[in-house]
C-alpha cells in the first residue's frame, strides 16, 4: 500500500471514529436534558448512576449508567413516572430512617417496581458485606442492568430523587 493510500485510511479511521462518538454520546438538538447528577457505585466495577429529567415541564425521571470500554458502550436506562418517583423516594426515606442502622439476623429487603415493571430498585441486607446495599435493575429485558450502591449513598439518591428540590 502507497504511504499516501495509508495516511487517507489513517485520517478515515479517525474521522470515523470522531463521528461515531458524537453520534453515540450527543444528545439531540430537539431533546432537552436537565441532568440533575450522578452517584459513582464505589465497586469493584465502577458504575456511575445518572438522573436525568427528560422533560423539565414533568416529574418523570431517567435513570442510566453504562458498561463496556469507550467503541462498546452499552446504555441501560429506565424512566420514572412522577408517581414512582414519589414511590421511590418513600421506600428510600424509610430505609434512611429506620433501616439503616440495624443489623437484621435473616435476610431484609425493600423492593420497588415501577408501574410499567420494567425497572426494580431496592435494599437488602447483604451478610457478605455485613451491610445494607442498595440496588437498580433499570430494565429487566436487559441483561446487566443492574447497579449496586452502598448503603452511605442513600443520602445522594433521596436528594437526586426530591422533586420539589428541582427548580
């Protein structure tokens, strides 16, 4: 091959490369995102959680994270209608006052499903770890959907999830 031939398939590459992220990771010019923040899992396979309110006028929420290496990214999102939210952050609050600093001798959990069933979040109390977890399995149809807090950050997502908190 021609060094000329190698250096345009070179500059291709890059260029195809550079459109392909902006394609994958851009947000629409028509969909606007007020992204309200993110919780870093804090294991071993580090996963961040990100909240999202996908239309400002609403309460719905989305919630994301992605695995794989940056050319195999693999979003997992689920949304939140403002009625599950309200529900969400019910089971949180509870846990936050009254669960969290106890250390149950059988196996403990809260579970929430959302009204299309699609996404489950949750606590429990893990004996591995001698501590409560936290969890979101944001699409069942998916297969590693799911993110595992510790239970420290349940102040982080009570505050992501309050709606009366968002301008």
């Amino acid at each position: 091959m021609k060094p000329q031939a190698r250096l345009i398939s070179l500059l291709c590459g890059i260029i195809f490369v550079f459109l392909f992220n902006n394609l994958v990771y851009s947000q629409t010019a028509a969909e606007e995102v007020l992204r309200i923040g993110e919780i870093k899992s804090g294991q071993a396979q580090e996963r961040t959680l990100i909240v999202e309110q996908p239309d400002p006028n609403s309460g719905d929420l989305r919630l994301k994270f992605f695995t794989g290496e940056t050319y195999e990214r693999t979003e997992h999102a689920g949304i939140l209608s403002e009625k599950d939210v309200k529900n969400l952050l019910s089971l949180f609050e509870s846990f936050q006052s009254h669960m969290i600093n106890t250390s149950p001798e059988s196996y403990t959990e809260q579970i929430f499903t959302s009204e299309d069933g699609l996404l489950e979040s949750g606590c429990f109390f893990s004996r591995e770890f001698n501590d409560w977890m936290i969890y979101f399995e944001l699409n069942k149809n998916q297969p590693d959907s799911f993110i595992f807090l510790s239970a420290e950050k349940v102040k982080e997502v009570v505050d992501l999830l309050r709606i009366e908190d968002r301008g």
